[in-house]
C-alpha cells in the first residue's frame, strides 16, 4: 500500500474519518510538516519574546504530549512510564520569530516517534485515531475555533485575520473545513475514551494560554485570532460562571500522574463526573498515597473529598482534600 502522508489539518481530518470506519495499516503512515502548534501575540511586552507566565501553559502542552504518548505507548496516563529517551524523544521544540512574538512548534518528529514506539505495543488502529485526534485537538484550527466558540465569538474583524495569509482562500471554506473537522473528532471522541481524555487536557492547555495572554493587544493561536481585550472577558466570564464543588463519596481511580515532583494528579470518576484532581505532596501522607496507588490497581472504589469548581456540568480545578474521610462528612 502506498504511504499516506498527513501534511495539514485536512489530510488528519481525511485519514482520521477512513481510520474511524475502515482498517488501514497504520504504517503507512507519515507525518511531513504536521501538526504545528502556532501561538501569535502582539502587545508591548511581545517583542520576540515569551513571557515567564506563559511559559506555563506552553509546558503544560509539552506535558499533555506526554501523556498522548503514555497513553497509546503503555496504555497507561501515567507518564511516569515513558523512559528518559523517550521523554527527550517527544520533546517538541518552540521557535520564536522576530517582531511580535510569533511562535511555532513542529511536532511532526514528536508525533512519528510515538507512532514508531507505540504501535508494536498496542492497537495500529487505535494508536492512529488517538494521535491523529491529539494533534487536531491541540493543533487544528476548527478545534480551537470551536473551543473559544464555545466560550464566546471569534473576533473575525481583529487585523489578525485580515492579514492571515494562512487561512482559508474564504470564510465559507473555513467553516465548512471547521465543522468537518469537529464532526470526525465528535465521533472519535464518542467511541474512544482516550481521545475524550485528551480533549480535556487540550481544552486546559488553551484556557491556560488565554488567561497569561490577558495582557496581549492580540492573541491567535493556531490560526484563531481573539484580542487581549476579549481574552480577558472570557476568562473573567468562567470563573464567574463556576460554582464551588465539594464531593465526600465513592470514586473510582483511572490513572495516577506523578509527572510533576510538587503535585500528583489523580484522575477520578463517580457517577456523574470523570475528571483530573491534583493535591500538594505535602498535604496526604505515604499512606494515603498507598491506599490510591492500591485502589488504581485493584479497580475498587475509594472514599475521598475533593474541593473544586463545576463549570457547565464539568468538574475543574479539583484537590483532593482527604482519602478515606469519615462518613458523617457530607459533600454538595
């Protein structure tokens, strides 16, 4: 069979549809120019230069790779798997370019030296859906059209988009390539967990961008343009929209991150909710970290409180509390 080369956003959104509803041999597939992480500011504290506060959500992207490639690797979120080659294998490198800081990240090599890893270990099939459905997640236009929609409207007036070469020959190609877009990864993510995983993890990464870019005149990241002025009003919008979560019951436990020495994250599932909540090493002694890593393992429940925020019926920013607490503790 010929090698299929995926070189931009159509040809992922393409391949992912035929992965989805046929079998393809997955090694014949290459990555050339694809996916690229973009991310422009213009403001005047953006003069080839990144900030130290957005350095943050761009090392939470280096981190969500990292768990993509745990995860179609070891089948396993938990990062702590990958070996020290591995993790300066999927390293990706980001390029600052001279005026306003306008910055790319190739994540080609990043995305066959998964594909390369994974796939002797693990579903062909699978481990192409998943990787095609990260790098439009984290990378497609459509995806974060559709994510910053979904906060409000893009800003198609900003100079941005009038001076955007980039973009689609017309606004109706753009949206039409859009909603395409965001059909395939609706299906992806229905039928895979995985991908519904890493759609969370993406959709922190762009929320994290937009909260440190407040201060930006303009702010485009992977083609969509928003100005600091709205970037702003989106954030200060969440946060007032979020409601105080308590929970002091049963929970399953999905996978353990242990990536981050000052802060494990434990992902969690109820009978409504499956979401990541984090807690201070400091805060829960060995035996309560035991008594995860034990019920990870053996796939029982465990009683714990988190504290966190709800947000359109998802749970965010969640700690846990305590592990095990005592029955006569309620939750809301």
């Amino acid at each position: 069979m010929d090698k299929i080369v995926v070189s931009n956003d159509s040809d992922a959104v393409a391949l992912l549809e035929r992965f989805l509803n046929e079998d393809i041999d997955p090694s014949v597939v290459e990555f050339n120019g694809w996916p690229v992480y973009t991310l422009y500011l213009k403001g005047e504290k953006y003069h080839q230069s990144i900030t130290p506060s957005l350095m943050r959500p761009l090392l939470e992207l280096q981190k969500g790779l990292y768990k993509t490639a745990a995860r179609v690797i070891y089948n396993d979120d938990n990062t702590n798997r990958l070996t020290d080659e591995q993790r300066g294998q999927f390293e990706y490198t980001l390029k600052v370019y001279e005026g306003s800081s306008d910055t790319n990240a190739n994540l080609q090599d990043v995305f066959t030296g998964i594909a390369q890893s994974a796939i002797k270990k693990m579903n062909g099939k699978q481990i192409m859906i998943v990787l095609l459905a990260a790098g439009l997640l984290y990378t497609g236009h459509g995806a974060y059209e559709k994510y910053i929609d979904h906060l409000d409207k893009v800003d198609t007036n900003s100079t941005a988009v009038k001076n955007q070469e980039i973009l689609a020959k017309s606004l109706k190609d753009q949206q039409d390539a859009s909603l395409k877009q965001m059909q395939v990864l609706a299906a992806a993510v229905k039928q895979y967990p995985d991908v519904k995983r890493t759609q969370e993890e993406a959709q922190e990464v762009h929320f994290s961008v937009l909260k440190e870019a407040r201060d930006a005149d303009e702010v485009m990241v992977n083609g969509v343009p928003v100005t600091g002025a709205k970037a702003r009003e989106l954030t200060d919008e969440q946060r007032k929209k979020s409601e105080k979560a308590v929970f002091v019951e049963e929970f399953r436990v999905l996978a353990v991150d242990t990536t981050d020495a000052s802060s494990t994250k434990v992902r969690v599932r109820n009978a409504k909710h499956e979401f990541w909540a984090s807690f201070k090493d400091h805060t829960l002694d060995s035996k309560a970290i035991n008594i995860l890593q034990k019920h990870l393992v053996s796939r029982e429940r465990v009683r714990l409180r988190i504290e966190g925020k709800r947000l359109g019926g998802k749970v965010q920013n969640a700690s846990i509390i305590a592990v095990a607490p005592k029955q006569g503790e309620k939750g809301s």
